[in-house]
C-alpha cells in the first residue's frame, strides 16, 4: 500500500519506523515547517523530519496546508492512504485525496478526550485506564468512525513522559495493524457516540498554576499530568516554582500546628494569597484543601530540578535569592 505519513513530534516516529519495517511502501513525509531557533536563529528540523531524512525519505513542510502547491504534490503521489500521527488538522480537501482515506492515531479511547491534549487530561482527571484509537478522518476533529483500539492501564506512578512513552509504542502496533486491515479489507468501524466525548484543550500557563486551595489528589494529579513538560508551577517572592513530583499524604494530623509555616503564594487568580509549609532537613510538605502534599522532585526558578532533599541544602522557605 502507497502511503504519505503525516507526523511532527518524536511521539510519531515508532508508527513510521513499523510502516517502513513493513511491507507497505512510505511515498513520502508531511511534518511541521522548520523553525528558527536558538541566538544564532538557526533552522530547525522536527523530529519526524529528522527520522526521515536520515532515511532518504522526500519530506514536505507546507507552510499552508490548503495551499494548491502542497494539494498539487500530494495528488501527483496519488498515495492509496494518509497515515496521520500527531500532526495537523487536515482540510476536507486533503484528508479526501487517498482512495482509502486518511486514518489518525489519536492518544485516548475515542469519544472520550478529543482534543490536543488527551494524555495530559487522562492523568490530571486521575483516570485509572486510558488507550490508543486509530480512525477515519472527518470534518469534525476526532470524530471519524473508529477502527482499532487498545485499553492501556495507568499506575499510580505514571506521569506524563512515562505515559506518553507507552502510548507510543503501544499505538506504532496498533497502526501497523490498522493499515494491515485496510489493505485485507477487513475493517468494521464503530461510529462514535459524541454523546460520550469529553474535551481535552491544550494546556495552558494558568492550567499549570497550582491552587493551593485544592485537595491535594487534584494537585498531585495535576503534577503528573504535567511532569516533566510544561510543568505544574507556583509562584513565591515573584519567583516560579516548579513541581515534577508529589505525593499524598492522608494524615493530616502528621505535624503539630505550631510546626507549620505561613508562607506568601499566588493563587491561579493572580491574587496574593497564602498557604503553610513544613520542611525539615530532607522534606517539604505542603498544606492543600484536603490532606497534605510532600514535594518530591521540584524547581527553582533559574535552577536545575532537585530532589526535595537536594534543595533544602540550600534554600528554606520562605525563599530569598
């Protein structure tokens, strides 16, 4: 089968590489427009595009994805299927042009999580199972009539980057599969119930601000969700403060009163707000809106992330630079 794989980021490159293992032909690549990066500005490649340059493999980089240049080359191709793994939306007029279509690999189990960020919300949602679904294409984002999908359990470890790993290479099989049963012709798709969807918008700064204010499984969840990238952050002394990672402590009774310490935060409001800490020589705890958050793993502003224990060898809260 004449394929044109569509992808950006590393998440994509495990489906390429089992396409090309294949028996399935890789006509070309589609990836993101190159970047100026750096003080030298100096351009620089996607991931996906990387991977297939190193391998010979023509690449595209359309600026504009309805462009006639771009739709003009993809006809010349004349590809049997799109394989899309995080990329783009795709106009009608593209996602059309293969004769069996255009399927997605999308990181949740189809209807729930549509959006951008379906491996961040499963985790910040405290979800216990999430999976890959692979699709048709429609016009409506993540809508397309389902073909294949995998349940993945999520420990109680798991963060982002652990997550977002497994995924990957769980959903590389479940596109090679997918394509495998396009070609046999032995695909029955299931039509999604968009009674069932739930959104999953890109993570922005303020829903990385933690709120002090929150019970602290929220707060723990909303730090793996974000670990290691972009973070979970608080503010303190006009400083950032991040966090990569937590854990619940259900004893809120662990310290005396008089052990606790005042210290000057911002809520997710930008209003100046408070909460109390409790450090000793090797361990910070936080107080939260039910129960108490240790902090594990976390961030200085300007410095490189430390354990707790690491950090208190030089700082104590409340913080001064």
């Amino acid at each position: 089968m004449k394929i044109v794989f569509m992808g950006t980021p590393e998440f994509a490159i495990p489906s390429l590489q089992k396409l090309l293992s294949s028996s399935h032909s890789i006509e070309a690549v589609v990836s993101a427009p190159d970047k100026e990066r750096g003080r030298g500005r100096q351009l620089s490649y996607t991931p996906v595009k990387l991977f297939a340059l190193d391998r010979g493999i023509k690449v595209f980089t359309p600026a504009n994805l309805k462009s006639q240049e771009f739709i003009d080359s993809m006809k010349e191709i004349n590809p049997d299927l799109f394989v899309i793994v995080a990329f783009r939306i795709l106009p009608k007029e593209v996602f059309t042009l293969p004769g069996y279509g255009s399927i997605n690999l999308h990181g949740s189990l189809l209807p729930k999580y549509r959006g951008a960020a379906p491996i961040q919300w499963a985790l910040i949602n405290g979800d216990k199972e999430t999976g890959v679904t692979t699709f048709f294409l429609d016009e409506k984002v993540d809508t397309g009539n389902i073909i294949l999908q995998e349940k993945i359990s999520i420990d109680d470890e798991d963060n982002f980057a652990s997550l977002h790993d497994r995924m990957m290479i769980i959903g590389s099989d479940v596109v090679l599969k997918t394509v495998d049963m396009i070609e046999q012709g032995k695909t029955s798709v299931i039509q999604q119930n968009n009674s069932l969807s739930s959104p999953a918008p890109k993570i922005t700064k303020e829903i990385c601000q933690i709120d002090w204010n929150k019970p602290a499984i929220q707060i723990h969840n909303l730090v793996r969700g974000l670990s290691p990238y972009p973070s979970a952050f608080f503010n303190h002394n006009k400083k950032i403060i991040k966090v990569f990672k937590t854990k619940v402590i259900a004893d809120e009774n662990l310290f005396s009163e008089n052990e606790w310490m005042d210290i000057d935060i911002h809520s997710t409001s930008e209003h100046k707000s408070s909460t109390k800490v409790m450090q000793t020589k090797k361990e910070i705890y936080f107080k939260t809106g039910n129960m108490i958050l240790q902090i594990i793993e976390l961030q200085p502003e300007g410095r490189k992330i430390m354990s707790a224990e690491e950090f208190l060898r030089g700082y104590k809260f409340p913080l001064t630079y």
